[in-house]
C-alpha cells in the first residue's frame, strides 16, 4: 500500500536522487513495519527509479502523537541517531583511516539524509534487505554462526572508542560528552528519579519474578535484583563504567544478516541498526543484552569461549590502529565488567523476549496506549499465548546467571 510522504520526506528524496544521478525517476513508497516493529515511529520503503537505476531506501520517521511523545522519549531518540549518522560515525571512520584502517567501520547502513525539526524528525537509509540482508526469525535462539558474528562486529565497533580515547580523548569527550540516556528526563532530581526507576523497574522484573516460579534460587535472585535495582542503575552510570560507545539496542530486530548463498543460511556479515538508544556505558551492557535476549543456553552456558570471540575482535582492531589490548583493554578487565553488569541483560530480557515471542496479533499499539493514558511501561505489559516459551526462555537466563553468581 502506497504511503503518503510529507512534503518534507519528498524534497529530501528528490534531493538525493539528483545527488546520486537520476534524471526522470519515479517515487515508489510502501509500508515497511509491522504493529510493534518500531514502537517510536514508522518505517516507509521507498524506491527511485528511472529506464537506467534504481535506489532502494527505508524512510524510518518520527510519530507525531502527542500522547506518545509524552510517555516515550522520541525527539530525544531520533536526534540521538542522526547525531550516530552524521557525526559519530564519519568521525570514527576518520580515526580509523588516519590510524591505517582505511575501510572505516561498515557495520551500519549508508544514511542518504535526516531531518531534525521537531515533529518532522526522519531519517533515509539504505535498503539492506534489497542487497541480501535479512533478520533473524525472532522466535528462534540464534545458532553459533550468527551469535559469533555479532559478537565480533561489536567487539570491533567498542574497539574503535577505546582507541579513540587512548589516541585522541579530547576529541572523543567533545564527540560523546552530550551521548546521555534518552530516557534520562531534563531537570529531574534524585528522588524523584529514583521513585519513578524503582516503581518502573520493579514493574518489569516482577514479569521476570513470576516467570522463574517454582526455581527458589531463580525467584531469590530476581527478587534481590529487584530490591537492589536503583543502586545496580546508580553504578552502572558512573563515568568510570563508561568504557565505550553503546549500540545500546541489540535484539534480533536490530541485527541484519548478509546471507551470500541464501540455501545455506550461513551469515557474511552483520549491519546493526537501529542507533536511538545509543550511549556511553559498560560493554558488557550490549553483550548481555544480545546473548540472554538471542543466544540458547548451551551458548550461555560456554560464555567464556563467546566473551573470548568477542574479546578477540576488539583486540584485532585495537592492534590495527597502534594500540595494545593488553593495556588499553585486557580480558581481565572485560570480565570483571561482565561479572558486575551482565544482569543488565536480565532487566532487558524480562521486556524483550515477550515481545521476541509474542504472536504478532499481539503485539502492543503503543499509539493506542499512549492514547487510554498508559505509561510505557504498561503500553508493553500484556499476556501472550506462548507465556510458556517465555518463562523456558527467561529461566534458563536466570538459572546460568545464578550458577556463575551473576545476579
């Protein structure tokens, strides 16, 4: 179904297109998500093409719903991408280049232009999906081929940023000083923070407390979580756990695969997309988030030959630009960061994987909740049919975290 573009969104298309030597072309414009797929705006596909060409691009644009600006945290999120695009990105590739890595990091879609004024906020990025990339079917744990891969390509993007502020930390502050969590609310003061992360956090962690019933460990553990969360949130922001520029989103929605023969289903690479809750922070933030939302449990329970994949990555890129892991980031130092901060991932699998096995009938309208005046939270608090794979999923995170003191 053809999707009405705003006058804004068709001057920047027919700007690139003359950019990128279209004469004559034509605008073609589909519906590119589903209810729940991307809960803070829309996803348009668009083509330009003419008798020689054609460009294949995703519009992601910003809700204007007022209601759902308010409970969830838009125009701070689309900014913060644009910034990822436009600034962080062309500035870590500049680094790379001058340090002997002229191939720059490739792990992120071509942006073709963005807009940032308010209530018009989008962006135009290149189609992965025309040039053979393709998601992970999300009701399903990833094998070692796709869960090796991403690791690596996050081990080479967080290497760029302990590169940076080893080689060049002047410029990473400026780059990163203002890359605070969008959520984050202007003016707010400790208590009221602390009330409004309590009350919130609780809320979800006790999806993760009823999930693990039956497990007297599982539940001990998720309940002291939860009693603890504020303090856990307080740590992990602290200025010398910022060890790196986060993804910050990293569930299997957020991760396109290259497949050079489609039958084998073997990956090539990895784009990860999805930059709006980018941040500073432990890398153990995007690693737990990806490995309890996406990895079985045998893979979970080998963490350290997966830390080790990871860790090796990093180390590579850290040598290609004149850096010495072993001081700017040696294994003992990921691991500490691990065994301190890896229960992020548990906060974020307890919301994620009920959206990751939900039927899609039964995905949250966060519109709509935000219309019947839900906060967030609520918007994304609902019962799913398959509550059974849910509570195998999420217990069979907790029961590792357990047994490794974790959590």
């Amino acid at each position: 179904m053809e999707v009405q573009l705003s006058p804004g969104q068709s001057n920047a298309i027919d700007r690139i297109a003359e950019e990128e030597g279209f004469e004559d072309f034509d605008v073609t414009t589909n519906a590119g998500s589903l209810k729940g797929d991307n809960y803070m705006g829309v996803i348009t596909k668009v083509g330009v093409k003419n008798h020689r060409k054609k460009l294949d691009l995703i519009l992601k644009s910003a809700s204007s719903n007022v209601k759902l600006r308010e409970i969830v945290p838009i125009r701070k999120a689309f900014v913060r991408e644009i910034t990822i695009y436009e600034t962080v990105f062309p500035a870590f590739d500049e680094f790379l280049k001058e340090n002997g890595c002229p191939e720059g990091f490739s792990g992120h879609p071509k942006v073709y232009g963005t807009c940032n004024e308010e209530n018009e906020e989008f962006l135009l990025l290149e189609n992965l999906k025309e040039i053979g990339y393709d998601l992970w079917e999300r009701t399903t744990p990833m094998d070692w081929d796709h869960v090796a891969l991403v690791l690596k390509e996050y081990g080479k993007f967080h290497a760029i940023s302990l590169a940076m502020k080893e080689k060049n930390p002047e410029i990473y502050d400026k780059l990163t000083k203002d890359l605070t969590n969008v959520f984050a609310r202007d003016g707010q003061d400790q208590d009221e923070m602390k009330e409004i992360i309590e009350r919130e956090a609780r809320k979800a962690l006790s999806n993760g407390i009823k999930a693990v019933k039956g497990n007297r460990k599982a539940e001990e553990a998720m309940e002291k979580f939860s009693d603890t969360i504020f303090q856990f949130f307080q740590e992990l922001q602290m200025p010398e756990n910022h060890l790196v520029l986060l993804h910050g989103d990293c569930w299997c929605n957020n991760l396109l695969f290259k497949y050079e023969d489609p039958k084998t289903k073997r990956p090539s690479k990895v784009c990860l997309i999805d930059w709006q809750l980018s941040v500073k922070g432990s890398p153990a933030v995007d690693l737990s988030y990806f490995l309890f939302t996406c990895a079985p449990k045998e893979i979970l329970a080998d963490h350290q030959k997966y830390l080790k994949i990871y860790h090796d990555a990093a180390s590579e890129t850290l040598r290609n630009v004149g850096c010495d892991p072993n001081t700017v980031f040696p294994f003992a130092l990921l691991e500490k960061h691990w065994r301190k901060y890896a229960k992020f991932g548990v906060y974020l699998a307890v919301m994620v994987l009920k959206l990751m096995l939900s039927e899609k009938s039964e995905v949250p309208d966060l519109t709509e909740a935000a219309d019947a005046g839900k906060s967030f939270l609520e918007g994304i608090s609902y019962d799913s049919v398959n509550n059974d794979d849910y509570n195998r999923r999420l217990l069979d995170v907790v029961v590792v975290c357990v047994e490794n003191d974790w959590l």
